[in-house]
C-alpha cells in the first residue's frame, strides 16, 4: 500500500506519495485539474490511499479519485491543524502534514 497526502489549492496541488515503511516515493506540485490528476494518478505505484483536508475544492478532487484509490480520506480543517507541527502560517512540507490525516 501506498499513502498520499495532497494539499489542494484553487491552482494548485501539492502532493507526497510514501511506501509502507514511511520513505518517500514521490512529491511534487501539480495545476489543479482533472487532466493532470489523471496523468499523474497513471504514475502512482498500486494501490494507493489518499487523504486531503477539507476545503472548498475538495469535493471534486474526492469525486476524481475515488475510483481509482483503495481509499480516499477527508479530515476536518481542524483535525488536520491539530496534527500538524507548528503553525497554519508555517505550512510543513506535505510530507510531514500526512501522518496525521491517515490516522483519523
């Protein structure tokens, strides 16, 4: 199993895929849309999990991905803030904000 953390903007998405072992496989930062979503979901190793704070975007990234993924989880903004290392102003690299988000 693979565990991508995606951090969805209006333009863009920030991404980081890890194995089971916790290295990092992949991460970068894709446009927000459903054409890069798929060219980057036919790079992903199988199968795969995704979590992604709520926001206003997240309703269709859910949409998008959810046929294609094992699993597809959405955590309150709050509970991923809470999981966070330091401040909202600091934004830690997606990496680090995933672990917690796969715990819910």
């Amino acid at each position: 199993m693979y565990y991508i953390g995606l951090d969805v903007h209006k333009k863009t998405t920030s991404y980081c895929v890890k194995d089971v072992s916790g290295h990092v496989q992949q991460r970068g930062t894709m446009a927000a849309t459903r054409t890069e979503l798929d060219s980057w979901m036919k790079t992903l190793p199988q199968p795969w999990t995704v979590a992604l704070e709520a926001s206003i975007f997240t309703g269709w990234v859910y949409d998008h991905l959810r046929p294609h993924a094992a699993q597809v989880k959405v955590a309150p903004p709050t509970d991923a803030a809470r999981n966070r290392r330091g401040k909202e102003e600091e934004r830690p690299d997606r990496c680090e904000q995933d672990r917690g988000l796969f715990a819910l």
